[in-house]
C-alpha cells in the first residue's frame, strides 16, 4: 500500500518536474546483487551494465553516473566496488554505503567459496587439472592485451614515456619494495604532473 | 596466525588496487608466489577470478584465503583487500572541501602508474612452460582481446575446454608430452 501510494506520488511529481525517481534502498541493493552475480569479465564489462541499469530504472542519469565513475577511478580498489559506494552515497548518503559494500561483495564471495570448495575436491581429476592449465595459460596474453590497448589509447608525451619504462623496469627489479614504491611513485607522479601542465 | 598473515597481506595490497583489476595481478603474484602457491597454480587462480563474477583482485583474496585457511581467512582476506579502498572513499568524501586533489591530474598518473604495473604483471607471468600448445592460447588470447571486442572471458574457457578435451590429442599428433 505504501509503496503503490509513493508510486503514485513519483509519478505525478516526474509529471510537473522531469527528475529521476529516488528508488528504495532494499530495490537498489537487488539490482546492485543481480548484476555483481551475472556480470562476468572485470570492472570495464560491469560499469557500462550498471550505467545501463541505472538509466533504465530512471535512478541516475548516464553522464551523472560517469562523471561518479570518473571520481571512483582516482581511488585504490575495484571499480565496481567504487562506483557503486558513489552511486549508492550520491543517492542515500552514509547509509547506503554498507548496501552498496554487501552487493557488491556478497555474491562474488559465495561463488568462489563455491568454486574453490569445487576444486578442492575435484582439483586432482586430470580433465580439471588440464582445463586449469588451459586456462591459466592465456593470463599472460590477456595482460599483454590490456597493455597493447592501454598503450594506444594513452596520450603520450616524451615524459610519460621515460616515467612508465622507469616505474615498469623499477617494479621489475625489485618485487620485494613494489607496495611502497608504487606508493611513492603515484606521489611522485601526480607532482610531475601538476607541475608540468602549465607548460602544456 | 596464517589468517592473520593472509588478512596483512591482502590488506597491504589493497592499498595500491588502483587501475581496474590486471593491474594489481602483478603485485598478488609478487606477494603470494612462491610463499603459498607456485607459478602454474597463480595462472590458474586468475583465470578462475576472471570468468567468475566479481572483481579479480577481491575474487583472488577469497580463493587464496580459503586455501590457506578456510571460512574465515577466506572472509578475512576479501574484507581486508576492500579495507583501504572503503576508508579512502569515505574520508576523500568528508576531507572534499579541504583537500583539492586535482582528479585529471591524479587520473593521469594513475594510468601511467597502471601501465607500469602491467608491465610488470607481464614480465613476472611470462610463459616459462615450453609447452607450444600452451604458447598458442596465449599469443590467441592477446590476439582476440587486443584486437576484437569479444569478451576475454570466452579465450579463458575456451582454451581451457580445448586444453582438457583436445589436449592430450594435439600433444600426440606434434609429438610432444604433455
């Protein structure tokens, strides 16, 4: 009943003034679920899904939800993850953050409990060990990939050039510091940055 | 005392999970092989984080975790991969009006920082196997997902269904072991 009358109201207000519907917390958290169960591939095949989903369910406009996931790269951790807190933070405030924490998290983890449980057990039958194998084995390929694609798409100049080879050939040299160097290198980085963009 | 390991660990590489996924692979292998797995298990991992829902870095802390230790390393290492990440957003989010960090700019080191990060991704998962079968799925895959549009998720079954149906065959008929 309350939801038929909030319904309506929606419908009425979205009649005078064209604004997008401000769903339920409990709709949101479903979505946000559905599509962290069914969406395989990475964060670059989830968050053209969510922009989708979003738009169609009249919650949050395509460019709106760009510009969240613009901000939600600049932060560490999965880009599923990132936009979705921003999303779900720009919609309820702090109280959607743990919703949007647990449909993100949740149904990845009970499938790989799943999954790891599976090979725990079947894991020493040969057809498995050679699917492993199998599929392990194009890794390397799909990262040369993402490299070839990154590489194209980045705008380069002769200083970003000089900075990926060095960080690239640092990390390489010494596996044992890579946390703190990345660390290092991303301040270093952005300072580099700053600095030379009057220049430009 | 493992979980506790296990749950550092993955905290620490959260730290740095920036540029969507591949990137951070590099940095996982360098701190989990050879401490509790070997070379040819990590491929595996990853491959299974690929083309199973979720994220691949928080994907690769539950399977890790749950070798390690069961339920709850397995719990322990996906929350603590997320903990950094959650606390960064939600303080960027408070600290926004006193802290102008230029996001382009942090944007564009970040993309340099990544693709150094794949780099080393690339060099640390060089193929080492001899195998040319093997060899073969991977020069396929980085064919199909640089130039296609295809979803990488079909090189990984689709090798692996290949691999444990034809493998055996094909070594015959090139006359190799498997």
């Amino acid at each position: 009943m309350k939801g038929y009358t909030r319904q309506r109201w929606s419908r009425q207000k979205s009649g005078e003034k064209k604004s997008p519907d401000k769903p339920r917390l409990i709709d949101f958290f479903v979505l946000i679920v559905r599509i962290n169960s069914f969406t395989l591939g990475g964060g670059y095949v989830i968050v053209p899904v969510m922009a989708t989903s979003l738009e169609k369910k009249g919650w949050m406009d395509e460019s709106e939800f760009y510009d969240l996931f613009a901000r939600a790269q600049a932060f560490p951790g999965p880009m599923a993850l990132n936009s979705a807190m921003l999303v779900s933070l720009k919609l309820f405030g702090i109280k959607g953050i743990p919703v949007a924490f647990l449909g993100v998290i949740l149904p990845p983890f009970l499938a790989l409990i799943l999954v790891s449980g599976l090979i725990q057990r079947y894991g020493s039958l040969p057809a498995l060990r050679r699917f492993l194998d199998g599929a392990g084995a194009v890794v390397p390929g799909l990262i040369a990939a993402l490299i070839w694609k990154n590489s194209t798409k980045r705008s380069w100049n002769i200083l970003r050039v000089v900075e990926t080879a060095v960080l690239a050939l640092l990390l390489i040299l010494l596996p044992s510091l890579s946390l703190p160097l990345l660390l290092v290198a991303i301040v270093i980085l952005y300072f580099i940055e700053g600095l030379c963009k009057p220049l430009k | 005392m493992q979980t506790f390991e296990v749950i550092w660990t993955f905290f620490k590489i959260g730290i740095v999970s920036f540029g969507g996924g591949w990137s951070i692979v590099g940095i996982i292998r360098n701190e989990v092989v050879p401490r509790w797995i070997n070379e040819q298990e990590f491929l595996s991992l990853i491959a299974i984080a690929q083309s199973t829902p979720g994220p691949i870095a928080l994907n690769t802390a539950t399977m890790i975790g749950w070798e390690q230790g069961g339920f709850v390393s397995a719990l322990g290492a996906t929350l603590s991969v997320v903990t950094f990440p959650v606390i960064a957003i939600l303080t960027a989010t408070y600290l926004a009006r006193f802290l102008k960090l230029r996001a382009d700019t942090l944007n564009e080191s970040l993309k340099t920082g990544s693709i150094a990060m794949m780099l080393m991704a690339l060099w640390a998962l060089k193929p080492t196997s001899v195998d040319p079968v093997l060899i073969a799925f991977a020069l396929g895959a980085f064919a199909l997902a640089a130039f296609t549009k295809i979803n990488a998720l079909w090189a990984i079954l689709g090798s692996g269904a290949l691999n444990a149906i034809a493998g055996p065959a094909i070594r015959a008929l090139l006359g190799i072991k498997g």
